[in-house]
C-alpha cells in the first residue's frame, strides 16, 4: 500500500492547502471558449440481468423519481419581475448588511469603493454564482450519462436515467434564469473544471458516483439550501426547492450505491477514493474565492482574498458547505478506513465537526415519510 499512497502535492499540486499564491495560479482567461473536450476511458458496462429490484432501495427511488418529473418551462412562474439591483440589497439586509462595513479596508484596493461598486459587486457576485451552478449542472449531466453506461447493475442504470433527465432540466432552469432575470454569464471557474475533468477522465465507475453524487451534489445540495434560505427573489426561492427535491434524491442514489460496492473494497483502494475525496474538497473551496468577480472587477484577486479568508460569515459558510459531504464520507467508511487518512485531512480543512450530522440516506428516507421530498412534484 505504501507505494500508492500519494502525497498532498502530488494530490492537488501544492503541499500547503492554504497556499494562495498557488491556488490564484489556477485561471481560466479564455471567455470566449465555446466548447471543451475531455478523453474519458472507462468500460462501458451491458448487464444480461434484468431482474428489476435487486437492490430494492434504488428500485424505490427510481420509481419515485419518475413521479417526481418537472416541467422547468411551465412549472416555474417565470413571469416574475426580478430586479437584480434591489435583490442584492435586500438580501445583504436579510443576512445583516454588506460585510464591508464592518471590516478596516484603509490599505486594501477597496478603500475606494463606495455604495455604487459594492452594489455592482453584488450583482457580478450573483451571476457568478448562478453561473457556476449552471456549469456544474451541466457536469452532473454528463457524469450521469456516465454512470448509465458504467454502472454494472439493472436498477442503477434506470435510476441515474431519470437523474439524466433531472439535470439536464437544472441546466435549463439556471441557464434560462441567467438570461431573462440576470446579468451576465460566466465561464466555468478553473478549479471546479479541474475537478470536473477529472471526475469524467477517470476509468473506474465508481470514481464517478465519489466525485459527482457525494462530493459535487453534496455541496451544491447544501449551498441551495443556504441560498433558499437567504434570497429574498421569489422566483429564485421556488426553483431551487424545486431543484433541491431532486438533489436529495442524486445524494441518496451515490450513497446507497456506493455504499454496497466500498464494503468489498480493500484498505489500499479505499485509500485511492479517500485521496479522491480529498482532491474533491480542496478544488471545491478554491473555487469560493470568486476570482473571475474579483477580475472583471479591476482588482487583483491576490490582493483581496487573504481578506476574505477573515471574514467570520465567509468561513461559517464555506464550512457549512461541508455538512452533507462529512457525513455521507462516514456512512461510506471513507473517514475511518486506511487508518484514517481522511479523517485527518477534514481535520486540517477544519470540517470534521459535521461526521455526526444525518447522511442523506437516512435524510431522504425521514423526508419521505413525511412528504415533503415530494413537495415539488
Ligand atoms: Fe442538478
Ligand atoms: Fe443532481
């Protein structure tokens, strides 16, 4: 096992997680790249067994989700007048006021701004956001079409077909949001692309389910539900329950799946997806540093974002983000095994307070007896 063990750098490309010099490094300059290919080399998987409902869970949640099918075109009131400007005020009122008030900018590029560029600020931090989500939909739809090829067994491929569908109507519903309610797209922020490739370059299944359903879903799961929490925008608020009824279930399909398959995996391959995790955690929080926004701002990224490390309600978030994923990692086995690597390495991203939160495997079951997963259908 000792000649597989990889080290941090040799996992993400630096040694220090914090090192900011070189996670600014990583940028995507080309705004104007239209397309982007990726080589994937994987098997893909026929099953001659068709007996429907081996494993009872996922036959479940598939014949769920064919319930809970949405129509993003006409289900949503999409003849809601958004007004981005008084949005981004308000919900800097809602969660207690733009944070720049309270911090000391004197000796910062920020010292000269004032209401007008906090306020376009808020605004290219919004379409950057829903930008994101946008791209990351998209790359949940590819690794699910992934997964329906890869996958070995009856019941999982009917289910991550109906998760095809599911996401392919999240990119609808973010792309459609951008063009008639926002201001602006942004390309695909470098890290989580990094991350994305690397999810889709990989040849075993599995790898798919870890990176896509467990650790990007998880986050988005979390960070949708902050942001229906916060926003003030009613039409925003409606599309991402709407959103979210369906991640639940995604979150639940990668952990009831994997779940079965890590039990029969030896120390030294749970290794490979505890590093796996990892590598997923630390791309994931590189890319909260907005450095598209910071650019298109006129302001050096590396100047601000020691800064903005500071900030307590920017660290509580981005720890939030992590809720999910702890939890769903420790229901894999993924925390404890190979000696508790992973377990350190939540540690140092300072995330581990979260293992004992609910995995979303319980969550869905405890939502869907009360119905409220299917609330959006
Ligand atoms: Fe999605
Ligand atoms: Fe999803």
């Amino acid at each position: 096992m000792t000649d597989q063990m990889r080290s941090t750098e040799q996992i993400i490309g630096r040694a220090d997680i914090n090192d900011l010099e070189a996670i600014m490094a990583v940028y995507n300059a080309d705004w104007d790249e239209a397309m982007h290919a990726v080589h994937s080399n994987y098997d893909t998987v026929f099953t001659w067994d068709y007996d429907k409902g081996q494993r009872p869970k996922l036959d479940k949640l598939y014949e769920k989700a064919k319930k809970a099918q949405w129509n993003a075109q006409t289900d949503l009131p999409w003849d809601t007048p958004v007004d981005q400007e008084a949005v981004v005020v308000a919900n800097a009122v809602a969660s207690g006021g733009f944070q720049h008030e309270t911090m000391d900018l004197s000796h910062t590029p920020l010292a000269k701004w004032g209401d007008k560029e906090w306020l376009d600020f808020g605004v290219q931090s919004q379409n950057w956001t829903l930008s994101q989500f946008m791209h990351g939909e998209q790359g949940a739809l590819v690794c699910t079409a992934k997964i329906v090829e890869s996958v070995p067994w009856i019941d999982a491929k009917y289910y991550a077909s109906t998760q095809v569908m599911d996401e392919a109507r999240h990119v609808e519903v973010f792309s459609k949001y951008l063009d008639d309610k926002l201001s602006g797209h942004y390309p695909i922020n470098s890290h989580l692309r990094l991350l994305l490739d690397d999810i889709i370059a990989d040849s075993r299944w599995d790898l798919t389910y870890l990176g896509m359903q467990i650790m990007v879903e998880g986050l988005a799961l979390a960070a949708f539900g902050f942001l229906h929490q916060m926003t003030t925008e009613p039409l925003l608020k409606q599309l991402l329950r709407y959103v979210m009824s369906d991640e639940s279930r995604h979150v639940a399909f990668g952990v009831l799946s994997l779940q079965e398959y890590y039990q029969q995996l030896s120390a030294a391959e749970l290794r490979e997806r505890q590093e796996f995790a990892f590598e997923a955690a630390v791309r994931m929080r590189d890319r909260f540093l907005q450095q598209e926004v910071w650019d298109h701002m006129g302001v050096d990224p590396k100047a601000v974002a020691p800064l903005l490390l500071e900030i307590p309600e920017r660290q509580m978030f981005q720890t939030m983000l992590f809720s999910k994923i702890v939890p769903n990692c420790k229901k894999l086995g993924l925390l404890d095994a190979a000696d508790g690597w992973l377990r350190t390495k939540f540690t140092e991203l300072g995330v581990i307070a979260f293992e004992d939160w609910t995995d979303t495997g319980e969550e869905y079951d405890s939502l869907q007896a009360t119905g409220e997963v299917a609330a959006a259908s």
